[in-house]
C-alpha cells in the first residue's frame, strides 16, 4: 500500500491532529468551539486541531491548522495518539497529537474558528468541559514532563 493510499485510509478513519500548546507557566491553550450542530466537540474546550486534506501528512496538517485558526507559527513536535471512542456527533477514531511552546497573549489571536482561546492551568480542567481524549493526552504530556529527566544544564 502506498503513502497516499495510507494517509486516505487515516482520513476515512477519522484521524485528526491535534496541537497541545504550553506556556512557561505550564498552561494549557485551549480554544472554545462553536456550539453549532453538525461540527465535532460543540461547545467544548480543546486543543486547536482538525483532520488533514487529501495528500497531506500529520505534521503539515497540525502545521496548517494551528496557523488557520490561531495565527501562530511555531515549531511542534509530535507527541503521542490517542482515540476517540464517542457518540458519532462527538468525533471518533485517533488524534496524533502535537505539542508545542508559546509564550503570548491568548485573547490578542486572531481565532478563526470557535468562541475564544484561553490559558488554562491543569487545576482547572475538571471545571470545564472537555473531551475525553483531550484530558488524556494532557494527562500523559504531564506525566511525560514530570518524569524527564532535568539535564545538568538546567539546573540551577
């Protein structure tokens, strides 16, 4: 099977990307969607993210999304995925999930789609209405960088 026949499989699947952006802070930048019917995750926080076009990799899709709908352009790294296991409505299959760093303004971007971004803190999460598989990628990203090891040059 060739790449582009792989890739038309993932896009049938329901794979989707999804970009976990951190600050220095250690807060997550989620955005909330619109609450209008026929999209996936009405009403919800996430992460910004989308599924790819035809003939268009994992990383230019997360590439392209985070740009379309935020303005940003940063360096994003790919992460882990993880599965979407919902009502049809909510979205189902996997979402390869990115991760990345910005320190900015989150009501100074100019969203394209959804309600507004914020920076949200782990703590709060629980408050807010979130998919499933967004808290558990957060939960493994967390998990991932409380356990790295701190490098002699980043001590003090």
């Amino acid at each position: 099977m060739t790449d582009t026949q792989l890739q038309a499989e993932a896009i049938e699947a329901g794979t989707g990307v999804s970009a976990l952006i951190t600050n220095s802070r250690g807060e997550y930048l989620l955005h909330l969607r619109d609450n209008i019917e026929g999209i996936c995750w009405p009403g919800y926080w996430t992460p910004v993210g989308g599924r790819p076009e035809p003939g268009e990799s994992l990383a230019d899709t997360v590439a392209r999304e985070v740009a379309e709908e935020t303005g940003l352009t940063i360096p994003l790294e790919e992460f882990t995925t993880v599965q979407q296991r919902n009502a049809e409505h909510l979205g189902k299959g996997p979402i390869t999930i990115y991760t990345g760093h910005w320190d900015g303004d989150a009501h100074a971007l100019p969203l394209t789609e959804g309600i507004m971004p914020r920076w949200f803190p782990v703590s709060v999460l629980s408050r807010l209405r979130v998919p499933p598989w967004c808290r558990e990628a957060i939960a493994l990203h967390r998990n991932a960088r409380m356990s790295s090891p701190v490098s002699e040059d980043a001590r003090p």
